[in-house]
C-alpha cells in the first residue's frame, strides 16, 4: 500500500513486488509492439488494413479484392485477430471484418507518410 506524506513522499507499506514496475510495463508495451509489428509485415496484411480503413468488409469482399483463396485469406485475418488489430463479428453466414482501434489506421498512415519521406530524400528501400 502506498500513501503520499504532506512532504510529497511516498510510504510503501506491505509486498510491492506483486506490482509491474516501470521497465516490466515498459518490456510488456515492447513485446506488444514487436506482435503488432510483425503482423504489419506483409503486403496481402497491409492491403487488408488498408481496406478496412476505408470500412468493414466481408470476409468474401476482402478474399475478392486482394485474389487470394478462403483459406489464405483467413490465415492473414487470424494473424491480424491474433496482434489485437483486426475484428470479427459474424451476421448469417457471413463474417464481417473491421479494425479493432481506430489507431491502426493512424499508424499505418504514419508509416506510409515515412516512406514516402525517405523516397523525396533519394533513399531506395533495400529489400
């Protein structure tokens, strides 16, 4: 338990080592992005981001769009679902798709507004 003195101290009382500190909670948020990273890293994935920024799709609709089969087409939603980024509700037979946090579209903008920056200052991208 933790209390704050008029002095502006702070009393721990009793086991604080049940509690995440600061670098804990800092590895936690690396770990967090490393996942959503990693999810981020591949085209058919981006492409789909970047549909469902526009707004929800149909399972089928994203399949037809990107003209890959049901099967991969799950595997890259499943991964999306996985890091948190993506979600799913299904209506009928049919799923809908959408992002789970507005944020996403925010960041995969950003990262696009980079790389355009590095092409105007001259840097090819080494792949």
């Amino acid at each position: 338990m933790r209390c704050e003195t008029g002095a502006g101290y702070r009393i721990s009382v009793g086991n604080t080592n049940d509690m995440p500190g600061k670098r804990e909670l800092e590895d936690q948020v690396y770990e967090m992005q490393v996942r959503i990273c990693k999810s981020f890293a591949n085209p058919a994935r981006l492409r789909i981001l970047d549909l469902l920024a526009k707004r929800e799709r149909t399972v089928a609709e994203l399949q037809t769009e990107l003209g890959i089969t049901t099967a991969n087409t799950s595997q890259h939603l499943a991964i999306l679902k996985s890091a948190g980024v993506v979600t799913t509700r299904r209506e009928g037979k049919q799923i809908f798709c959408s992002l789970a946090i507005p944020e996403v579209k925010q960041a995969c903008q950003l990262i696009r507004d980079v790389l355009r920056a590095q092409i105007r200052n001259g840097r090819k991208l080494a792949i």
